[in-house]
C-alpha cells in the first residue's frame, strides 16, 4: 500500500485547546484516518518549519485526502502538505525502469 507523509502546523486555537486540555494527538487523528481508509502508522510533534508529522498507509492520495480536508476544516491545523513516498525496493525498481526508457528520451539542445 503507498505511504503518505503529512505535515502541519497547529492553529492559535488548536495550542489553547491542548494547554487548556492536553491530549494525545496520535490517538485523536488515528480514527479520522481510519475512517477514510488508511491507516496511520506513527505520528510525530516537531520542531522547525511544521508542528506535526504523520505517515500513513492509503490505497491512494484520494483516500487520505478526505480525512486532511476534515482536518483542515476544523480550524485547528493549517499548512497541510502531504508527500507520496517510496520504499528504498520501489526506488531502485524505478531507476531499473529509466535505465529502459533513457535511450527514448531527446534532451532539449
């Protein structure tokens, strides 16, 4: 199943919320992720340009996609980016393929 790295940032309100009453957000986002179809499998607070990081398993981007847009409408993460990624097996079965197909490709010049 592909893998899908989310990262965000939490709103003003969301950060009152958690110091007002302080939750453990992996357990709060698992079911919502759940419900679209995929399956969270580790969610991280950070530290830098995002607040959280989340890696998923979903048949496809359309079935993670609902669960952000709940997400996102909740007023209470912003800055939402979602990343496919690649095992390191599925990287290298991709640079098998463009050794293949580099012979079809004419570079500009």
């Amino acid at each position: 199943m592909p893998t899908f790295i989310v990262t965000g940032n939490y709103t003003a309100k969301a950060i009152q919320g958690m110091i007002a009453n302080p939750s453990d957000r992996a357990a709060a986002v698992k079911p919502l992720v759940e419900a679209a179809g995929g399956q969270m499998l580790s969610y991280y607070a950070t530290t830098g340009e995002t607040d959280f990081l989340m890696i998923c398993e979903a048949a496809d981007g359309e079935d993670i996609l609902p669960a952000l847009m709940v997400a996102g409408a909740s007023g209470t993460v912003s800055n939402l980016k979602t990343v496919r990624a690649y095992s390191s097996a599925d990287f290298a079965t991709a640079q098998q393929k463009a050794g293949g197909i580099a012979a079809k490709f004419k570079p500009a010049g």
